[in-house]
C-alpha cells in the first residue's frame, strides 16, 4: 500500500493533530499543510516526505505495544517430555500451542494443529503420545521485544499460532490470536 497526498488529512485526523502542531512537528508551513490538503498544491518530493516520515513516526510512537497485550505466564514444555504430558498441560491451562524449551533455550513448538495431525499420520495413538515432544515438535515460533508495535504482529498471526516476546534469552510473553482481540 503507498501512501498518497489525501492520506495526509486522514492521518492528522486519527493522530488528533490540527494543521499548525503537523507543521511545527514536520519543519513545513501550515499554509503548506493546508494547500496539500485541499489538493490545490503539488509539493516538492522532500516536503511531502518530511509531511510522511513524521506521521509515520508519531504513529508507532502512540501505537499499543507487544508488552501491553501479551500474556506473561507463558506455559512451555520440556523437550523431553512425553506427548501425552504436553497434551495434558495443554489442557490444563486451556491453550492449544507452547513452546518447546532444552535448558532454558527455545528449540521449538508443539500445538494442537501439529499433533492432530500427527495423530492422523501415526499408525495407533498410544505410540504417539509416548513420543518425547522433540521429535514431533515444529520450528519455534517466531520472537519480538516488548516495545514492537502490536500492528506488526497482525500478519504474522496469519501464519504463526503465537509469538514469543523475549528478553534477550529468556521468554517473558507471548502473544496469540486471543491476545489481540481481549477487549481493552
């Protein structure tokens, strides 16, 4: 999606800037500002990117961060553990993916979606819920830090069932679907 001149009103609209505070913030006149929003002006390249580039600043700045929407408690399992641990766990706290941890080290995930369908690939049952969680597991999910706008994690939930927020080495959220849709 490219940006076009219109975009700029609508975008100091849902910022809550009046034409003067855009102009001060972007270093170009308000009567700049005004011209462009009526269409009666067609600026230079680099007014109209000074206009885009603070926009799109004050927007990530005033965006809901990944810290604000995570779940803290994130419950992760053993790579050693069995299937029938993992799917147990699962249930028990009411979650449907988790990370998979050697050391204290993200090596992976397990979720339901994997192990349904490990279920329809494996000859009887039993045999798979006594395989360590190791060799069912997928790659592990995808990581942020706290401060990353929540925006950025919309089409990457189209793919990935969660998203670890991390610390550095250590996990300390996670983000689901769920996640993005609790009320505020």
């Amino acid at each position: 999606m490219s940006l076009q001149l219109r975009d700029i009103q609508k975008m100091r609209k849902i910022l809550g800037l009046t034409q003067n505070e855009l102009a001060k913030i972007s270093g170009v006149s308000q009567s700049l500002i005004a011209k462009i929003e009526r269409g009666s002006i067609d600026p230079s390249f680099s007014k109209t990117m000074a206009i885009f580039k603070t926009l799109q600043r004050l927007q990530v700045k005033n965006s809901k961060k990944v810290g604000n929407v995570m779940t803290r408690d994130v419950i992760s399992v053993d790579s050693d553990s069995t299937v029938d641990e993992v799917v147990k766990l699962m249930h028990k706290h009411a979650i449907s993916q988790m990370p998979v941890l050697s050391k204290d080290e993200v090596i992976g995930s397990v979720s339901e979606k994997v192990l349904i369908k490990k279920l329809s690939d494996e000859e009887g049952s039993r045999k798979l819920f006594r395989e360590q969680v190791k060799k069912v597991m997928e790659p592990p999910f995808p990581t942020v830090d706290e401060d990353t706008p929540v925006e950025l994690l919309i089409p990457m939930l189209n793919f990935y069932p969660a998203i670890l927020v991390m610390k550095g080495k250590h996990i300390i959220g996670v983000v689901t679907r769920a996640d993005l849709l609790k009320p505020e």
